[in-house]
C-alpha cells in the first residue's frame, strides 16, 4: 500500500518539473518587473530556467513576485509604442551579489517556462552585470521581441528609443 506521504512526495515531483507560472508586468517607469536567478550569487545564463520574478512594488498582476533589492536598479527609461511597452536602463549587481564579469542571459516565455507578460503575448528581458544594464519589453507582435539574437545585448534586442537599428 502507497503511504500518502509518498504521494504528495511524487506530486511535489511532478509540479516542479512543470514550473510554477510567473506572470510580470510592464507598467510605468516606477511599477515594472523582471527576472532574477532565484538565489543570490548566480550566473544569469545559469538562472535562465529557475529564474524568479522581481518587481520594484507589490503588483496583484505578479503575485509572488520579490521586490528589487534597494539600490539594484540605479535608472530607468519606460517606453511605450505599437504594440509593446519596455523598461531600460542601469543596474548595481552588486545589490544581488551578481558577478562583476557575467555578461548576463536572457528570460523569455520560453525560460523560465511558463512565464508570462501580463497583458502581453511575449516578453524579452536580459540582465547583464558587466555592463550593468537589465531591459525588459513585452510585445503583442513577435518580431517586436526578439528573443533570437539574445547574444546581441540591451541595447539591440530593446533599445532605449524603441525602435530597431537593424533587423539584426
């Protein structure tokens, strides 16, 4: 006979290899959210997959979402145009212990699994401690997220004006 501890014991199990989902948001210049590696101390393409939510306030859109350590983002640059809204600008890594020489990772829909963008189809969001810098932007129109040239940084992938350079 299955004893019911090692029933909740596998559905533990099982909820974990599905993920929680963690909803962010994209609001203003002063109520935004991204990732963070769920611990202190992690390299952020090691995080992608376990990565938490962090807000800079309480939201009801992102319920279990932490706060931003005091004095992690140093600034920030809301935008909004057709079909996407974003957050740019300036982190002190040191705030979440990040390393100096990480030059960062990127979370999507995909990583962590199950994430979304309140009020959004997709959502690009990369930190990246060796410049110091985190952009998040959440688009109803693929294209304006693109998540495919992750190795090309913030201010390509979500560049501080909104608009494109290239199409990389």
């Amino acid at each position: 006979m299955v004893k019911l501890s090692t029933i909740f014991f596998i559905l533990a199990v099982v909820a974990s290899a599905h993920g929680a989902q963690w909803n962010i948001t994209v609001e203003s210049e002063s109520l935004f959210c991204t990732f963070l590696p769920n611990t202190p101390h992690q390299l952020i393409g090691d995080s992608e997959t376990t990565a938490i939510p962090f807000c800079t306030t309480e939201s009801p859109k992102a319920k279990g979402a932490k706060i931003f350590p005091t004095g992690f983002i140093q600034n920030k640059k809301f935008k909004r145009g057709k079909g996407f809204v974003q957050v740019t600008g300036s982190i002190d890594g040191t705030k979440y212990e990040l390393f100096a020489d990480d030059e960062g990772g990127q979370y999507d829909a995909k990583a962590p699994l199950h994430s979304t963008c309140v009020g959004y189809k997709y959502f690009v969001s990369l930190i990246e401690p060796k410049e110091n810098q985190f952009c998040i932007r959440c688009c109803n129109i693929k294209s304006k997220c693109r998540t495919d040239i992750s190795d090309q940084g913030c201010n390509v992938i979500v560049p501080p004006n909104g608009t494109y350079l290239h199409n990389a």
